[in-house]
C-alpha cells in the first residue's frame, strides 16, 4: 500500500510521462506535484517505487517511466474519470451511417484510429445461427441445392450430392416438413432434435435434414466474426517504439494475424463496458510496449461484438476510455437501426 505523498508523486509522474514522453526526474515532479518537499525526499520516494516495480529508470536517463505495473495501479485507483461526452465535440461530427453493416464496421475501426492516433480494431456482429426457411431444389441426378434464408435476409446456396436420387415432390415434402417443424431454430438446436428424432423421421427426410445441419454448419463456421484493423501505421510515428524495428515487426505480424486479435476481442466481450489491459495482461497482445483500451456493442440490448484502440503503454487512458466507449455506443445505434 502506497501512502498519499506516494501515490501523489506516482500519479503526478505518470501524468507528465503520458504528457512528455520524457523521463520525469525529481526537480519536475517537485514543482508538478504541488508538495513541498525537499529533493532528498523525493528521491527516497523514487526509489521506494521503483523497489515495488512500479516506475524504472532508463539506462540513458536520471529520470524515471513507469512500468506496466505502475501504469495498472495508476488507471485502477488514480485515474480522473471525465463525463463521456466532453470534450469530443468530433465525436458528434462523425456519424455512423446504418446502410450496410460492413460499411458501419469499416468506419468504426477508421474512426477509432482517426481519433486516438494509434490503431482502431473492430469484431463484425457475430451471425446468427438461425435459419427462417430452408429449401431444396433438384438440380440433376444425385444433385440438390439447399437454400437457408436467416432472419436478417441472408440467403446462402450449397449444392449437394447425395446417395439416393430424390425426385422434386420428395424434396417439396421435405421442404415443407422441415420449415414446418424446425423454422426459427438454432442449428445446434435442430442437431438436437434430430438425434432424438431420426428414427421417426421418413428416410428421404431425415437424410435431407442431416444434410441441411452440416450445411448450416458449414455457413456458421464461414461466418465466423471478423476483425477490422485500421491505422497501424499510426505506430510508425510513435516515439516510444518507432526506431525499434524489431518490435514494430513483430506489432505489424500481430494485426496480420487477426485470430489473436479475435481471442482478446472475445475476451474483451465477456465483461460490461470498458476494459484496459496494459503491456502483456491480455495473454494475447503479448507486448509490454502496447496497451488495449476496449468495450463491447450490443444490437437490441445483446453483446454482439467488440471493438478497441491498441496503442502504446503511454496513452492518455482517459481520452482513449471516452472514444472507445461513445464509439461502441455509435455502433450499437447505427446497426439497431437497420
């Protein structure tokens, strides 16, 4: 635990590090921090927070940074939250248009990194699993197209290759059968009733149907969610890391390689509002360099997606909070409206 005269000198040093960019060194945070001490002081408080690994000092500086550790305790317990709507007035000239849902996406993740300067990540809705009506039509001997139409009007075509030759009336029956009994359900759920149901099935409907799941199936996992990435060269001008080519190689194969960024997308999705992991805490963005300030969306009241800003350890976490957090809430409005 962190008396006040501490937590004041952490706190007044994180701010001009954030500031600056600059080690902060002891005559600074005399005069920043508003307390009357004597440098000697002061440098005993240096040093009893650098013991407890919250600041460092670089090896070309008298001054100190704060570590990932000193940046945590400094955004758990220090940080001024603002009303989320002041000081933004761009966030008001910068309208999300709800035509189309990938457009939304794309503008997303550029007005994230439009407004943070770094790079602005953004997961599509998830799809639902759900199909309104299947259909069969024989296209040939052996050859039948499957139609599934989702709720949201989505219509998605296999062709099938099956065993049996199935004559057009068999595949209407079938057709009938199956929006009758098994429309507005999930694809697991049909999975379920079908294991329990086969048997009572005719055959010709039952093979149908096992054939339509794995279709399903197949169109679920095409749909997984997707990540949009904007501004990652946004990072090349970052003096904390921009002469480091071996970091920015590897930032650069992080973005590329979006499974990750999905995994801390969904992670961030499990929790209500916004959420900052700082250096390697995420698991996922393994950089001590790189922080990700992130928040769910939700269309009709569900979480359906997430989106973030991924940027370097020394951000202003109070902006970065208030961009994330009225963007996630522009995009919830925009495809609520559809």
């Amino acid at each position: 635990m962190l008396d006040d005269r501490a937590r004041s000198l952490l706190k007044t040093l994180v701010e001009r590090y954030i500031a600056d960019g600059q080690p902060v060194g002891s005559r600074t945070l005399s005069k920043a921090s508003g307390l009357e001490l004597s440098p000697a002081t002061i440098r005993n408080v240096m040093a009893d927070l650098e013991e407890l690994g919250l600041i460092v000092s670089p090896h070309t500086s008298a001054g100190r940074i704060p570590t990932p550790r000193g940046y945590r305790l400094f955004v758990d317990t220090m940080l001024t939250a603002r009303p989320v709507d002041a000081g933004m007035p761009e966030m008001a000239e910068a309208p999300l248009h709800p035509d189309q849902p990938q457009r939304v996406i794309a503008q997303a993740a550029t007005l994230l990194s439009n407004l943070s300067s770094f790079v602005g990540v953004i997961s599509a809705p998830k799809k639902a699993s759900v199909f309104r009506h299947i259909e069969f039509l024989r296209l040939g001997e052996r050859r039948v197209l499957v139609i599934l139409v989702a709720p949201d009007g989505d219509v998605q075509n296999r062709v099938l290759f099956t065993q049996h030759d199935h004559s057009q009336s068999e595949l209407v029956e079938a057709t009938n059968f199956l929006n009758a009994h098994y429309g507005g359900l999930t694809i697991e759920e049909v999975r379920l009733r079908l294991k329990s149901e086969v048997d009572v099935l005719r055959g010709e409907i039952a093979t149908l149907m096992r054939a339509a799941v794995q279709v399903g199936t197949e169109v679920m996992e095409e749909n997984q969610e997707q990540v949009v990435v904007s501004g990652e060269r946004n990072l090349l001008g970052v003096q904390d890391f921009g002469n480091d080519l071996g970091a920015m190689r590897k930032m650069f194969d992080l973005f590329e390689q979006k499974t990750h960024l999905l995994r801390l997308l969904d992670t961030s999705s499990r929790a209500e509002g916004v959420r900052i992991f700082i250096g390697g805490e995420s698991g996922v963005v393994p950089y001590e360099e790189l922080s990700v300030v992130s928040a769910p969306y939700e269309i009709d009241g569900r979480i359906v997606g997430t989106l973030g800003v991924i940027g370097p350890t020394r951000m202003a976490y109070d902006r970065m909070i208030q961009i994330v957090d009225i963007t996630s809430k522009l995009v919830g409005n925009a495809l609520s409206q559809r």
